[in-house]
C-alpha cells in the first residue's frame, strides 16, 4: 500500500493520477489518496513531489514513515513508480514470472533507450529516400527491430561489467544481475541469443551495410568500461548510438554519401552527450564516491553552459547534412523546433534535481521524433530536377577524380 499526501491543486492530482497504473485502487480521503496494489503487501509512504511547489505540504500527523531516509527520496521513489507504470512495464509485470527477470535486463520496461538509439537510423533512412517519396517502411521496420534486439544487448553487456557498481548506487541496485535473479553464466548465454538475433537482422542488408554495422560492436562491448578510465563516457556512447546515421543511409543507397552522413552523425553525437550528460547526473553522488566518470562530474556547476555549446553543434551539423541533402523548407523548420526544445530543456534544467534530469532526458524522444517527421516532410517537397542535378553533379566530380588518378604526371 502506498500513500500519498497529495496537493489540493486538481492539476498537480491529475497529472500523479493519470500516470500511474491502472491496476491501482483510488480512494480520496480528507486530501490522502491510498493507492493498494492488487499484486503487493508491502506499505511505503510517499509525499508528490515538490517539483510542482517550492516546499512540499506539512504533513498530517497520522502519516509517518518508515525511516526518516524516506523524507529526502520520497519523490524519487514516487517518479520511478510512475516511469514505471507505462504501457510497457505492463507487459513486463503480466509477463511469466521466469521471463520478467530477462525483460528487464533488456529493459523492454523502459522502452526510452531503444527509441534513441532508433531515431538516427530513422533519420537517415528518411533522408536517403528517393525525393518526393515516402521512406521504406520495411527498412524503418528492419531498423527498429535491429535497435530494439541491440539495445537490450548494450544493456546485458552493461550490467555484465557494471554489477559490481550497480549494487552501490540506489538507481541501479534492483537489476536482476544484482539481486541474483540472473546470474552471469546465464545473461552470458543470453547475450549470445540477443547477438545472434542482431546479426539475422544485420544479414538482411546489403554487405557495404553489413561489414559497417559490424564494425561498431567493438564500441558496443568497450563503452560500459570508458566510464572507469575517461570523463568522456558519453562520447562513447553518442558513437555507438549513432551509428544507425551512417548504417541507415548505406543500406538504402548501397553506400554513405559522407557529406550528409558525416554531419548527421557528429550532430547525433552532440545530442546524446547532452541527453546522457542530463542522465549522469542522476547518479553524481554515487558516482563520485564509486570513483566513476562522466561528463555530468567534468562539467559541474558549467553543465548549461558546455551543453549549449554540444546543442549548438548539433544544430549547425544538422544544418550542414540538410544542405548537402538537398533539403527543403519543412526540415530546416524542425531544426530551429529541435533548437527551441534543447533550449528550454536547458533553460529549465536542474542538475541537483533526479526528477527534473530524468524528465528533461525521457523529453529527448521528442527531439528524435520532430526532426524524423520534418525530414520525411522536407524530402516530400523537395524540387527533384535540383536534386537530380545535384546527384549528375557529384558523379561529375567522382569522375573527375577517378582519371586525375589514372593521369600520371612526369617530373
């Protein structure tokens, strides 16, 4: 059972009550709503968070808690009940009970990381498309598959060398490699499933397409170990994330073309070291004492200050890609959107509130999603006689270079 003091305010209510899960009984009494879940016996005691007020309600005296401990991360544990009562932690709860243990491991009850790490696939499969068409619909769902399976093997591998370190930080102590749920034989084992699926799912493209996806396993397997030796983890992790902005245009048009993709890429790594910079410092506290790196610890009290900096890259790289691409007035129009978002994301940031970080990160989909919709938008209108002469153009200069190789020059 778990009760909350709640606010007066119907919009503070609303919005607590609207997030959690539908299996939850509501009763309303004197402004205390207890919640009993169907499937639990264990009793917390949770005020809302403050998020909405400067100083969080008195509380009434028949409410008390557990441990005073439960005072300063009462709003913690009420934000991750509520990320954790989506549409897909459900399927994870009505899961068998063998099975949860592996979902997540994966993290399928999270489902924000397979979206990030699917947006620049998306990007570029969009932008590759023939202009005046629609992207491939059976690539973008090649793609999201292919992200999904790899996502929740980084996570595997991630919690293989990280297990030691999950169990100190209250975030990550309830993984199933930490309380014995899973051991490591078994998530071994099971990595090998996950990496095998990814492979089915790489073999279905082209082999340009196939030698370069397998090319950023290495990234893949080395990042969980970067935050022990650099403070640059996350630009690790914007390599290895991103690299669907190079794979996805490769396996529509057999090949990169590296004037769009090049900037396509370094402005997805722009925007995951700021998502995952955001992310960091959730775990600061712990990471200092644990000795683990990040950005979040580099960047200290100049976080807003280097992360305007990484959005304002991502911006001009984003710029520079859409030039080369040809691209038209609806793709430039979602930028200076994307621009606006990561603007008052860090305007309204506060790096020494868990809450607002793990908001401000989950917010990031939506930069992903507004800028693959102008891109298909942009290409819908692109001008195809300016597009073709751009394309003869190229092939013009390749040409070029090719009989300037063949040309030997006497001395």
């Amino acid at each position: 059972m778990i009760i909350v003091r709640a606010c007066k305010r119907s919009t503070c209510t609303t919005k607590i009550l609207k997030a959690l899960n539908q299996q939850i009984k509501v009763n309303r009494k004197d402004d205390i709503y207890i919640y009993k879940k169907i499937h639990s016996s264990s009793t917390s005691n949770i005020f809302i968070s403050d998020r909405y007020h400067e100083k969080p309600k008195q509380w009434p005296k028949e409410i008390l808690f557990i441990h005073p401990k439960h005072r300063e991360k009462a709003s913690t544990i009420l934000f991750q009940q509520i990320r954790g009562s989506g549409f897909a932690a459900k399927i994870v709860n009505r899961a068998p009970t063998k099975v949860q243990p592996y979902m997540r491991l994966m993290r399928i009850d999270r489902p924000i990381g397979s979206w990030l790490l699917f947006w620049p696939c998306g990007w570029s499969i969009a932008m590759a498309a023939p202009s005046g068409a629609f992207p491939d619909l059976g690539m973008l769902a090649l793609f999201g598959t292919g992200a999904f399976i790899m996502r929740g093997a980084g996570c595997t591998i991630n919690d293989m060398w990280d297990k030691d370190i999950d169990e100190k930080v209250e975030r990550t102590r309830n993984r199933p490699l930490v309380t014995g749920e899973i051991t490591q034989m078994q998530a071994l084992i099971f990595l090998g499933g996950q990496l095998s699926m990814g492979l089915a799912v790489l073999l279905q493209l082209n082999w340009y397409s196939v030698f370069l996806g397998a090319s950023s396993l290495a990234l893949v397997i080395v990042y969980p170990l970067m935050k022990r030796i650099t403070h640059w983890p996350q630009l690790i992790l914007g390599m290895t994330f991103n690299w669907g902005a190079l794979l996805g245009w490769s396996a529509v048009q057999g090949s990169c073309d590296w004037s769009v993709c090049l900037p396509l890429y370094t402005a997805g790594i722009c925007w995951t070291i700021l998502y995952d910079t955001i992310y960091a410092h959730q775990d600061k506290k712990d990471d200092l004492l644990l000795g683990i790196k990040s950005t979040a610890l580099k960047f200290g009290d100049k976080t807003k200050l280097y992360l305007a900096g990484f959005s304002a890259a991502m911006i001009t790289s984003l710029i520079v890609s859409g030039v080369f691409a040809d691209q038209s007035l609806p793709y430039y129009a979602s930028v200076g959107i994307v621009g606006s978002h990561l603007s008052y994301q860090l305007y309204s940031l506060n790096i020494n509130d868990p809450n607002n970080c793990a908001k401000k990160f989950i917010s990031n989909h939506r930069v992903g999603m507004i800028l693959f919709f102008g891109i298909i938008l942009g290409n819908l209108l692109k001008d195809p006689n300016r597009t073709k002469a751009t394309e003869n153009e190229k092939v013009r200069k390749i040409d070029q270079r090719k009989i300037l190789s063949e040309v030997s020059v006497p001395l």
